[in-house]
C-alpha cells in the first residue's frame, strides 16, 4: 500500500517549507502590526497585489520597518490627562503617596533630632 493512508518524511517537510514562506512573505505585515501601524492595511494590500514580485515585498519591508508616524502620541495622551483638572493617573497618585511616605519620614526624623526633644 503506497500510497495516499500517510504523510511521508517528504511531505511533512515540504508542508514545514510551505509554512515558513507563507510566515516569511507576510513578515512585513506582521512587522507593521506588531509596530502597531497606521500603515498595516496598506503594507497588506501592497503584499496581497505586488508582493510576488520581489519589488513590491521589499518596499512593503522597508514600509514596515520605518517608525510609526507618530511614535509618541501615547506618552503625549498620558501628560495631557495628568494636566486636566479632575483627572488623576496611576502615576500621579503613586508620585503623591510615595511623597507623602518621604515627607513622613522626614518629619519622624527630624521629631529625633531635634535638640527640643532631647532636653525634654
């Protein structure tokens, strides 16, 4: 029975081979939504169109590897919802306690060593 009852050594070999062109020709797409991208959709679309060319696969890889447009906007979000009224972040209140927890052991010290304190 040779035949189609199993996968031979070859098959399996060449399915592997298949996959890893299909991870490799869509690396650049993946890159781009790893990078969180404004440009994934069209990186895709350049890969689904032209990417067999070679010319078109390489443009969408060095598409995908160029920084985001804007790479900081969610650093920038962040600072803008510290400065409006109203809003505290996470960072703001751990900054404050953590200020509160050094101005409490500032004033315990200095309870200490105050020389009032040792006359009484």
């Amino acid at each position: 029975m040779t035949g189609h009852s199993a996968l031979t050594a070859a098959d399996f070999v060449a399915l592997l081979l298949f996959l890893l062109l299909v991870f490799v020709y869509w690396s650049p797409y993946l890159i781009a939504m790893h990078r969180k991208s404004d440009k994934s959709t069209p990186i895709a679309l350049t890969l689904f169109f032209v990417g067999l060319t070679g010319v078109g696969w390489i443009i969408a890889l060095i598409w995908a590897l160029r920084l985001p447009r804007h790479p900081g906007n969610e650093v920038l979000g962040s600072r803008d919802a510290e400065t409006e009224p109203g809003k505290e972040t996470r960072t703001a209140i751990t900054q404050e306690v953590s200020g509160e927890a050094s101005a409490n052991r500032a004033s315990a010290s200095s309870q200490i060593l105050t020389p009032s304190r040792l006359q009484d």
